[in-house]
C-alpha cells in the first residue's frame, strides 16, 4: 500500500476552494490513483469516472472544473494532477526503492 501526501492547508488552498467540493474529491481520488497506479499524475479518460465520480459526464464535467482551477491539467487521452510530482515521487522512485 502506498501512502499520498496532502498539504495540511489543502482545504484552504484557493485552487481548492474555486473548484468546489465535488470536483475536489475527484482531485484526491486522482492524486491517490495516481501513486497507487504509479503513472505520475496522469488519468486517463476510461479511469476518470472509476476513480471517486460515478458518470462519465459528471467526471469529465469535474474534472473540467479542476482545468479551470488549475488542478488538472489536460492531457492527450486524459488529465494529469498538476505539479504531481513536485509533491510524489515518480514511477521510476518508486520502482527502484520497492527494488532495495
């Protein structure tokens, strides 16, 4: 099991508050998807309504709102958690030290 770091002002964060509560939980479900897949912040279309957000329209509807707050960002085939690994390591992290 993987562990995901959140700052303990997310909730304060103006990102946060702009993109609202919905959008926020499908945020931490991307964030927590993201490690636990190990595909550094990226989330693909067929993933986005599995991952927090049932309904494939609500989820790209959210996670829109999270492009607009600055969040997401849009990826070719998906969304990437902006600034994810500034915060998580990387696949390739993660791989050498479950190696050790």
């Amino acid at each position: 099991m993987a562990w995901v770091r959140l700052d303990d002002q997310t909730p304060r964060n103006i990102k946060i508050l702009k993109a609202g509560p919905a959008a926020c939980w499908l945020w931490v479900c991307g964030v927590a998807h993201s490690q636990s897949q190990l595909t550094d912040g990226f989330i693909s279309l067929e993933a986005l309504p599995m991952i927090g957000v049932p309904g494939v329209a609500r989820a790209r509807r959210l996670a829109e709102a999270l492009v607009v707050a600055g969040l997401f960002e849009q990826a070719e085939g998906g969304y990437r958690v902006h600034d994810y690994l500034d915060h998580n390591p990387s696949r390739a992290a993660v791989l050498i030290k479950r190696a050790q």
